[in-house]
C-alpha cells in the first residue's frame, strides 16, 4: 500500500511526460506517424513540453525529405500547413485529408478559450493505393521531380488506414484534452495574482510571441541559404507578416533581413576558413546569388571584405 500510494502522490497530472507516454502509445498501438503544431505557444511554458514539440515538429521520412528539396514545394509544404490552421477556423472539428502532394493524414485541432492552440497530425496514409501513386506521379511531373524516385518513397512511407479511427479518435482526444489542461492551467498560474481576464490575454500573448520568435528563429537557421521571404516565414509562424517584423526587430534588435544574411554571413566565414571554394562558390552556397552583393553585405557586417578576411591568417 506504501508503494502505491507513493506512486499516487508522485505522478502529477501537469507531469509533461504524461504527454511524451501518450504520444507514444498512439504511435505503437496504431503504427503511425504523429507531427505536432505549436500555435499559441503551449510548447513555451515548459522545457520538457517544447523538447517533446521538437522530436514531433518535422514530417521526417524520406518522402516529404525529397520533396522538400525542390525550393518550389519547399514553399508549399509551408503554406500547406498554414492553409490548415485557417481551414480549422471555419471547420472546428477533426478530417480527414491530404497534402497537395498525395499524403493523407488525420488532422486534430486543440482548442482553449476558443481559441486554436496547437495542431496534431496522424499519418501517413495513402488512400486507395492506385489513385494515390497517380496522383504522386502527376504532382511530381509538375514540379520537375523524379516520378519514379517518389512513387517509390511514397509507397515506402504510406500505409492504408487498418485500424478503427473510432479508437484512434477515444486516444488522441485524450492527448487534445491533456494539451489544452495544461495549458490552461500554466496560464492561470501565471495570471492568478492579476485581475484574471486581462492577465489571462497578456500571458497567452506572452507565450503565442515566444514561439513566433523562436519558430522564426528556427526556421531562418535551417533554411537561410534557400530563397525565404517574409510571407514565407510569418505562413511558418502563423502570424501576420507586418506583425512578426515588428516583433521580431522589438525581440531580437535587427530587422529579419538583417538576422538573415547575418546567418548566411557566419556560414561563409566558416566556409571562407575551411575550404578553398571562390567567393562567387561560397556566396552561391550561403544563398547570395550575386557575388557583388555578397561582398558589400559581409563588409557592412565584418569590416572587412571576404577576400580580405581569407587573407588574414
């Protein structure tokens, strides 16, 4: 009796690693793949929530990995999931659908206050294998991909729903719940000693702005060197582009532009140290596609232009 009452008292409900045994029961018992969405900043609150995010943030299969290659459907594979936030404005409740690429999921919104706070993906699914690899096939002709190379990901990837989405529906509401208590529960802790409707909207504000500055941050990191934009980024963060220029010079102290080729600048003075690639090889692979640009922008920040800065050692 000892034991068990011990074990009573030590597993709190708000342990987040409640949510990492969840998770993982949907994916072992229904063999799928699950990627999770911060939108209101739920992932922000609490460390061990934003690892568990991070491990569920990214569709990494060879599949989406390929396609994700091409500068065109990278784009695309971020408006998608924007469209998809709008979509559960209107919608509300949880479908079934694809991506413009052939990938069927099960999508879950989680909800507090009314207001959309994060998104659960389950895939990934093909719907009738045949009309599926056509429409593969189709989209990868279309946009200059390998057909063949991507059915066959696809079918690598992609499995037909055999399991009962009523069940599926019972555990995943489970997490959506969990998700949404959570949350709720660290935003009134944070407001409790306020008057509580007006503290209640500058925590959540407080959190949803933490992640749109960390996802902004993320995503110009990862993808720099590629041709991103402010639409780009802010469809990624699921804000407001005009918003999340102001936050962003407010937060980090330089405008997005700026933090960019900041970004690029600090790889090609490592590719500068390195290797013997020209400067018109590096500003192409630091995602400056105009040598000339390159050099005015790494002196504006270094001091020095790149040949000179090769030169000093």
């Amino acid at each position: 009796m000892k034991e068990i009452n011990q074990v009573l008292k030590n597993e709190a409900y708000e342990d987040p690693q409640i949510l990492h045994h969840l998770l993982e029961n949907i994916i072992n018992k229904y063999d799928v793949r699950i990627n999770l969405t911060d939108i209101a900043g739920i992932s922000k609150i609490n460390s061990q929530i934003d690892d568990i995010f991070k491990l569920y943030s990214y569709h990494n299969n060879s599949f989406c990995n390929r396609i994700k290659k091409n500068e065109t459907n990278f784009g695309l594979c971020v408006r998608s999931k924007n469209v998809l936030c709008k979509a559960f404005k209107r919608i509300r409740t949880p479908f079934y659908g694809k991506c413009y690429m052939g990938i069927y999921e099960l999508y879950y919104p989680v909800w507090f206050n009314e207001q959309l706070i994060a998104l659960i993906c389950i895939g990934q699914f093909s719907d009738g294998i045949e009309n599926s690899i056509e429409i593969v096939r189709r989209e990868a002709e279309r946009y200059g991909l390998d057909p063949v190379a991507c059915v066959e990901e696809y079918i690598r990837i992609t499995k037909e729903i055999n399991f009962s989405v009523s069940e599926l529906n019972k555990d995943v509401w489970v997490v959506c719940n969990y998700m949404s208590m959570f949350y709720r529960n660290r935003i009134l802790q944070r407001s409790i000693k306020s008057k509580l409707s007006s503290a209640v909207r500058s925590t959540t504000d407080y959190y949803q702005n933490k992640v749109i500055i960390s996802s902004a941050i993320d995503f110009i990191k990862t993808n720099y060197s590629s041709k991103i934009s402010l639409d780009l980024i802010s469809k990624h963060c699921y804000c407001n582009g005009a918003y999340l220029s102001h936050l962003f010079k407010k937060e980090i102290g330089i405008t997005i532009t700026d933090y960019i080729n900041k970004c690029k600048v600090e790889h090609a003075k490592h590719l500068l140290d390195i290797t013997d690639l020209t400067i018109t090889q590096i500003s192409n692979e630091v995602g400056f596609n105009d040598p000339s640009y390159f050099s005015k922008v790494f002196k504006r920040t270094q001091g020095v232009y790149p040949t000179h800065y090769r030169k000093r050692t």
